[in-house]
C-alpha cells in the first residue's frame, strides 16, 4: 500500500495539501494551472523538499533531497517538456548516469545495447537503442523516458501533461501502456488538462485549487461538469461559444501556397469574420503554412492575396504592417519574452506606433487597457511575463497582436497546456473578435476545439490540404478520414 | 495596477551601488586622501575610456554576444585619425598632408569605428557564427591593419584633435563630460527607443523577438555598430589624452576591462538583462580597487587577484539572484 500525505501550513504554494496514491491505479491530479500540481509532485521526488508535512511511501516516512534518491527508491517523473541529449544514442540516454562499466572504467557499450534491447522488447516499444535521441519523434523520446522509469524499477511513475505534443494514434499507444503499467503493479499519476482522456484511463482523481486540496474521489463517481465546478469553483457554463455572425467579403487568397516539403500547394479564401480551422494530425503542415503566410518561414512557391492586392510578405515584419498576426503554437519558445515585463511584452510588436523616445506612458496605458479588458491576472504591470501561469500569458501574447490592430488573426493552438477558466476566456474572446468583423485561422488539435468553433475547417496531411468542410457537414469521423487521406482537395468537385 | 515602490527589489537591483559605497569607505579608511575631489576626478579619468567601451559591451552581452574587438579596432581608428591631424611642422609625419579640422576627422573617425563593428555585426547576424569567435577573429584583423598602416606610434597631433581626451573647460577635464554624455547615450538608446527594446528581446529570446516583427539580424548589426562605435570614441579620448597613438598598444586588452565592468555591473551572460546604472557602477568599482589599491600601495598581481575575485563573486551573487527567481 503506498500512501502519501504532505502538509504545507502557512506555505503559499501549498496549503496543506493530501494525495493518497494507491498501486496499480492511475490517479489523475486535476486543477487550473497554478493550483499547485506540479508543486506537489516537485516536493514528492525531491526537486522542492517540502517545508513540512510528511510523505509515507511503502509504509515508511520518506524524505527525498535529490531525484536521485526518489529515482532509486522507485519513484520518476516524465516532465513536460522533456530535456534528453539530442546528439546521443538513445541507449546512452536511457543509462544516462549509471552507465554499466567493465574493467578500466570502460563503457559496456554492448551490454548497454542488450539490455536497452531487452527493456524495449518487454514493453513493445519498436525503439532502436543506436538511433540519435534527436532523430526520434517527441512521442518516442517520451516512451523511452517511460522505459527509463521502468528500468529504475519505479513503483510511481508520475507524467505531466504526457499528451500534449502526441498525435492520437501516438496517445493511444502511450495508454495501453499506462494499462501495462497498471498490471505490473506500478502507480502512475497523470497530469492533465483534457477530459476525455482523463475519464478514458483514470481511477481516482484529484482535484486541487489555488494550492489547496479540494476533492478526491473515484473517475466513475465524477463527470465533466462536477470536475470544472471543482476546479474552478464556479460554473464555466459554456465550453465552445460559438456565435453565429455575418461572413463578409474575402480577406485573404492564399494559392498555391508551397513552403519546401512541408506545405504543398495550398489553396484558400479567408472571409472577414469567419473562423477557418485548422484540422490535421502532427505533421500535416499546418503550423508551417501559417508561417510561410507570416512570414516566418520561406514561401517557395504560391501567392498571397490580400483585398485582392497581392503582397510580398518576407517577415513577421512584413506581415505584422500588412495587418496579419500569428499566435504562435510554442509559447514559451517563440511567444513570451521571460524576462521582460508585461507592458514590453504587450507593446514589444506594436513597437513603431510609441515614437522617438518611446512614450512610456502610452504603452502603460495600452498594457493596462488589455490587462483589464482581457481579464489578465498580474500583480502590476511590471512584472515579468515568465512569473504568470500559462493561461495568463497567454492572453497576454493575445493582448500584444490585438495592439497591433490586424485584419486576420492566426491562433496556433491557443489553449495548449491551459487550464479550463482561461480556455473558455480566449475561447469566446475569439468568437468576439471575429464578431468584430476580424478574420480568424484557428489550428488546433483538439477535435471539439476546431468543430466548436470554426465556421470551416481545411484539413490537411503531410503538407496536402485534403479538404474544406463547413460547418453543417462537421463530423470527427469526416475529419479523420481527410486527416489521413493522400487525396489532395479538389474544389471542382464539391462547392459547385 | 498602480506602480508600487518595492524595497526588496530596489535593493536587489542597485546592491550593487552599496558594495561600491562599501568598497570606498573601506579604501578610504585606509587612505583617507583617496576621497579628495583630486583623486576622484583622476578616478575617473583613468576609467572614462574603459567605461565607454563596456556601454558597447552591455549591449552586445544583452544579446547573449560579445564584442572582443573593442580594444583592436580602438587602436585602427586611433592611428588612422590621428595621422590625419599630426602637426603640420613635424618632420616624421605619416601623410604629406595635414592636420585636417578636427571636428571632420572626429566624424569621420566615429563613422569608420561604426562601420567597423557593423561589418563584424553583419557576419555574426547573416552567417550565425557564435560572436565569441567572429570578434575573436576581427580583433586579430583590426589589430594587424593598424600595424599595417602605420609601424611606430603616430605623435604630435593637433591640439584641436587632442581637446577631447586632453582638454578642459574651467579646470574640469573634457574626457569626464565625454564619458557623461556617453552614459546618458546609451541610456537613452536602452530605455528610451525602439532599438533598445529590441536588445532585450532578442538577447531575452530572439526566436519570440522574430515572431514579433523584430528585425534580429538589423538588431545585431546595430548593436555590434554601438559597441564599436564607443571604441572609436575611445580611439579619439586615448590618442588625445596620450598625444600619440600606437598601433600595438593603444587599447590592448580594454575588450576584457569592458567585459568585466559590463559583467560586475550586472549583465547577464545569458541575455536579455542590463541596466546602465548597474555597468556605471561596476566601472567605479573597478576604477575604486585600481586607483584605491595603487594608493595603498598594494601589489601589482594583489589587485589583480582581487579584481579577479569580484568579477566572479558578482557573477556568482547573480546567477543566485536570478535562481531563486526561478
């Protein structure tokens, strides 16, 4: 019987919090971003020692300063963003710190290779151990980082969002072997923001909130809407707001559009005040097509048209004067300046219009008119941007492409990795844009996401666009159907 | 939202000003001359040079660069101005023409000193090659073209050419105006524009600094410019004050004082944060334990020791700063 439970009095971070873990089971930790999970589960394996509280593993009172000590007791973390050695073999990385020797310290390269062999074997992963770490796709780097767990004899295995850069045949291979884990006798705790996984594979969930423990209970016991009453405390009445509003004339043509092997001939008209999804699986070359209109990626072929002028768009530059935004995908990588402030992070692309020397003033002004208007949670304006939770800078990010006042907005999976308070928040505040007569590109991965919002959907694959659905004819079945198809789309033969 | 006066973070970011403070009451409890109005004006005047250059170097570290070729490409503009204004009645002179107006030859020579660095600039912003090893390479370039062009120290120069580095107004030494008006210049270009903003987002995170319609590489070439610019004013403020220029050793090593005063000041490595005042200070300080420890007659390799150990400790007090902001 594993049992766990911590307290934090007095703590900010944690306000006395519990979890109780049981083995064989998944437990699911639930709770906006910035309730406190990731805290936990630092104080579990020894990154943030807890300041108080007891943790009991195995019947016994543990402490671990270091995740060395929580690893070779048997308990590992597969964090979100995963951090191996690129230009290593994936047998090194998975020894990575207790690499076997034989005499003379030398490196046992082949029993290193036979027992990554035998590892990989035991939990059918199709794997090999001599491949670079960087030649494999992020959902095979993250089932080494699972068999890595395994070989450390792990009893918990905690994973932190393990989903959210998987494709759905990816997720489906990482569940069954969660259910492989389970058999062994293995606790996992899973992080999560999406419901339907979360109800898929859990046991037991927890729900946290501003750091504080709130509920535990078993997944059958639960639904949807009892899980966001207890995470938010309030009721988030509408997932997907969609409003129906009138689609204006054509404000972007793009035709032909090709970026190297990545987009190939794309086509399509973006009308104002419509919301064109975004479909395809991890691959397809959606991101990339967004770039290449942005300007963020060279445009090898193709033309882009807008009110009926074609432009010649070599850079975010070029595109942000022509009235094009792009929010982009990788939030902290290409998104969020860490270390600046709120007001420089608002005003950074919007930068022309404060003159010589930069009205300081005005930019305040501006920052605080979005913090209010977009409901963004910050102490003041000066703080920096890396101190806010996901949600929360992401609407700051928002924030900075409406300053500049564009025409067409590209939102690049805009609630990846956001809590469900601040998903609803962005989700109506792009229904609201495009009210305003905005013309929207919404990607997203996320099936009720792109159906419940968008008026069409383009789907695409490996960099074909295979199809434009409407919005009557909105289906998940459809949609994966042309996710997969090598068809590419053929306008004579539907809109006619 | 208002703007609130936070004690803590006033003090974490200018407790750098209380080590110099600290560092001069204790030098001058040992040497309590050290504190007259004489002695701080030489202060000064002894770190004008090395000063101005590490306001070019903050911005080059800002953008997670480095700019070794401050002290080489100083020593190209010094002995190319200062042959165009070498006396006319001096026998030795370079060129059979001369001295050119001062006020042209200045202009022309903080043009060549930016052009300089906008051409290193430009390899490290279109080429990506680490800026460590395009300056490193520039350096050795800059160096030997000041050899070319001339072999022995260029002398005699104007006086009008000289007012700079050597000149006062009402007894106060021109080279402490110079480095004033250099301070408040690059804290303007920091704060104040568009330039500036943009240093920090691209040494903060230039792929997010691209994505927001910042021009990256326009932004490294200006910066490398600025930096190299501030070595030209400092070719002109060392020929001047000296009355010579000497292709092997005006500005020798002056990239690596830049680099320490720029560092001790609180420029992180790592990009994205400088503040002026904080390189203001780390200047001074350098300046209290040169001047500070001559006076106290310390030994030569002592001070080294100890300016060596205050480079590292105020690297080390950083990084925790900014750890346990994380």
């Amino acid at each position: 019987m594993i049992d766990i439970v911590k307290e934090f009095p007095g703590v900010r971070a944690l306000k006395g919090v519990q979890l109780k873990v049981r083995p064989g089971k998944v437990h699911t930790l639930m709770g906006e971003n910035g309730a406190g999970k990731s805290t936990l589960m630092k104080c579990l394996i020894g990154i943030h020692p807890p300041t108080s509280g007891r943790i009991i593993f195995d019947g016994k009172e543990v402490n671990f300063k270091t995740t060395q000590e929580a690893l070779n007791s048997g308990i590992s973390m597969i964090h979100q963003e995963l951090s191996p050695v690129p230009e290593r073999s994936v047998a090194e990385n998975l020894w990575l710190g207790r690499v076997p020797t034989k005499s003379f310290f030398r490196v046992d390269h082949k029993k290193m290779r036979e027992d990554s062999y035998k590892l990989f074997e035991k939990l059918g992963l199709d794997v090999n151990p001599d491949e670079k770490m960087g030649n494999l796709t992020v959902a095979k780097m993250q089932m080494v980082e699972i068999a890595k767990a395994v070989s450390y004899d792990s009893k918990i295995i905690i994973m932190d969002e393990p989903t959210s850069s998987l494709t759905e045949t990816e997720v489906e291979h990482l569940f069954k072997i969660i259910e492989d884990l389970k058999a062994r006798n293995v606790a996992v705790i899973y992080i999560s923001h999406k419901m339907d996984e979360i109800f898929r594979i859990s046991d037991d969930i927890t729900v946290f909130r501003d750091g504080e423990y709130v509920a535990t209970d078993e997944a059958k016991n639960l639904t949807v809407d009892k899980l966001i009453t207890l995470m938010v405390g309030r009721e988030v009445t509408e997932m997907f707001p969609k409003i129906e509003c009138p689609i204006g004339e054509t404000v972007l043509k793009v035709e032909n559009l090709s970026a190297g092997k990545a987009v190939k001939n794309v086509s399509f008209e973006l009308h104002k005040g419509e919301i064109l999804g975004m479909a395809g699986l991890v691959g397809a070359g959606r991101t990339e097509t967004a770039e290449a209109i942005f300007g963020l990626r060279t445009r090898t072929g193709g033309k882009i048209y807008k009110d009926g002028k074609e432009l010649n768009i070599k850079s975010p530059e070029d595109a942000i004067a022509n009235g094009i935004a792009l929010l982009t995908e990788d939030r902290r990588g290409q998104g969020i300046l860490g270390l600046l402030s709120i007001t420089d992070n608002t005003a950074i692309a919007n930068m022309k219009e404060y003159g010589f020397p930069l009205n300081h003033g005005k930019m305040r002004t501006d920052t605080t008119d979005y913090v209010d208007k977009l409901n963004i949670k910050t102490p003041n304006i000066e703080t920096p941007i890396q101190n806010l939770s996901g949600g929360n800078q992401q609407k700051v990010l928002v924030g900075r492409w409406l300053l500049t006042n564009p025409d067409i907005l590209i939102v690049d999976e805009p609630t990846r990795g956001i809590d469900v308070g601040a998903k609803a928040e962005i989700h109506s505040l792009i229904t609201r844009l495009a009210g305003e007569g905005k013309a929207i590109i919404l990607i997203s991965s996320e099936m009720p996401e792109v159906m419940g919002m968008s008026d069409r959907i383009i789907v695409m694959h490996e960099g074909i666009m295979t199809a434009i659905v409407d919005r009557k004819d909105f289906s998940s079945e459809l949609i994966l159907e042309y996710a997969t198809s090598d068809t590419p789309y053929d306008p004579s033969k539907k809109e006619g | 939202m208002q703007k609130t006066f936070d004690k803590k973070k006033f003090l974490s970011q200018n407790s750098i000003w209380l080590v110099l403070i600290g560092l001069i009451a204790l030098v001058s409890i040992a040497q309590p001359k050290f504190l007259s109005f004489n002695n701080m004006i030489t202060l000064i005047q002894g770190e004008a040079v090395r000063g101005i250059m590490a306001f070019g170097m903050m911005f080059a570290i800002c953008s997670r660069g480095i700019d070794l070729t401050v002290g080489a490409s100083a020593a190209l503009v010094a002995v190319v101005s200062a042959s165009l204004v070498q006396n006319a009645d001096y026998a030795n002179r370079l060129l059979s023409f001369g001295p050119l107006p001062a006020p042209l030859v200045i202009i022309v020579a903080l043009v060549f000193g930016a052009l300089i660095g906008a051409a290193y600039g430009a390899l490290i912003a279109y080429t990506k090659i680490p800026p460590f090893i395009a300056t490193l390479g520039a350096q050795l370039i800059c160096r030997a073209c000041a050899k070319i062009y001339t072999d022995r120290p260029v002398s005699k120069l104007s006086e009008a050419y000289r007012f700079l580095g050597h000149g006062k107004i009402g007894g106060f030494p021109v080279i402490i105006i110079v480095f004033i008006i250099m301070y408040a210049l690059a804290a303007f270009l920091l704060t104040q524009t568009r330039f500036g903003k943009n240093v920090f987002a691209v040494g903060g995170n230039d792929q997010a600094a691209r994505v927001a319609g910042i021009n990256v590489e326009k932004t490294l070439v200006g910066i490398y410019a600025w930096s190299s610019f501030c070595a030209a004013v400092g070719a002109i403020l060392l020929a001047g004050r000296a009355g010579s220029a000497d292709p092997a050793n005006t500005g020798l090593s002056y990239e690596l004082d830049a680099v320490a005063a720029a560092t001790i000041g609180g420029t992180s490595h790592t990009g994205g944060i400088c503040r002026v005042s904080g390189v203001l200070a780390g200047i001074l300080i350098l300046g209290v334990v040169n001047n500070g420890l001559v006076m106290l007659k310390v030994d030569d390799n002592m001070t080294n020791i100890v300016k060596g150990c205050i480079i590292i400790g105020s690297v080390v007090l950083d990084m925790r700063k900014n750890a346990r902001k994380k």
